[in-house]
C-alpha cells in the first residue's frame, strides 16, 4: 500500500509537466525554439528516385520534395507519400515542440502527393473533377484532373495491367505533372 501514494504521485508530476513547461514558454520562446529546430533539420533540396516494390514503379521525387513510406493522414490509403520538405519539417518540429515542452500544436498538416494501387478514392473522384492537362508517360497519356490544388490521375501499369491513383493535396499542378512524367515501370 505503501508504494500506491509514490506511483500516484509519479503519475501526477508526468501528466502535469508539459502543461506546466507550456505555461513557462512564451510564444517568442516557442517561436525562437522553433526556428532554431528547423533550421537543424538536414534537407534534401535535389530530385531523387525511389522504387516502391508493392506498385512496381520506379518514382522520382522531386526536387525540394521528401518521400515517406506511408500516408501521414492515416486518411487514405498511401503507398507512397511525396511531402513539401520544409512544411514536413515544420511539423516534425511542432511535434517535437509539443512532445517535449506540451506546446499545443496549430495549423495543418503538410500537403501530399499520395500514390496508391486502385482508383481515385475519397469524397472527390477523379470524373468528378474538371479536365487539368495531359501528360506522356511510359506507357502513354495519363489525364490530370484536378481544382485549385487537387489534382488526381489513374494510370495503367503497362506489366501488371493494375489501376495506380496519383492524388495530389496542396501541391502545384507542376509536381504532380513532374511525377508522371517521370514514373517508370518494372
């Protein structure tokens, strides 16, 4: 019994302390922490490629973009997720702010590039949208449709003959144009 008023009291101190070192940092604090943290984070500003074995594609990233192996709105399902790099690792930081000193965090998450096996999903399908541009690709022209700043495109895999959706979120219509552009296939 003896050990239940310590455990109690270890419990309090862990779930009270972020709150409280949130209470001890100003907003220019947080804000100076902030800056100091992204600008220590490594990037990778030049165009590079990745081959996803799941889609059989070869994908390239393009430049100032970071690919991650999943779909960071654990909203869709995303094979491959290409990321703007430095609003990635804006949020990288306001984790790691929130993680160590419990500053809430604001705003939303980065924009992406989501790449995945079947047709478009979500509440937008691809017929939904209107016409954006054509582009070459390997195995023909793939169609973008897109409004403001999504874009979707469904092409066939020429080797497996299988549906691979490209859904764009907050991205130009340049990058996703880009990414076709450049898949190959195996």
């Amino acid at each position: 019994m003896r050990k239940f008023p310590f455990l109690l009291m270890t419990f309090v101190l862990l779930v009270l302390t972020p709150s409280r070192a949130a209470a001890q940092m100003s907003r220019s604090d947080a804000n100076s922490w902030l800056e100091k943290c992204i600008s220590k984070k490594s990037r990778t500003i030049q165009p590079y490629s990745v081959q996803s074995l799941k889609l059989r594609l070869n994908v390239r990233v393009p430049k100032n973009h970071y690919l991650i192996w999943k779909d960071p709105f654990n909203q869709r399902d995303g094979d491959l997720t290409i990321v703007k790099h430095e609003r990635y690792i804006t949020d990288q930081c306001q984790d790691e702010l929130s993680a160590l000193h419990g500053v809430p965090k604001f705003g939303f998450r980065y924009g992406s590039l989501i790449i995945y096996e079947g047709p478009p999903r979500g509440e937008m399908n691809r017929t939904e949208l209107p016409f954006a541009s054509k582009v070459s690709t390997q195995s023909g022209e793939a169609v973008i449709y897109g409004v403001r700043r999504i874009y979707k495109t469904t092409i066939l895999h020429p080797i497996t003959k299988k549906k691979i959706t490209l859904d764009s979120w907050t991205h130009p219509r340049s990058t996703i144009e880009e990414t076709v552009k450049h898949l190959s296939f195996f």
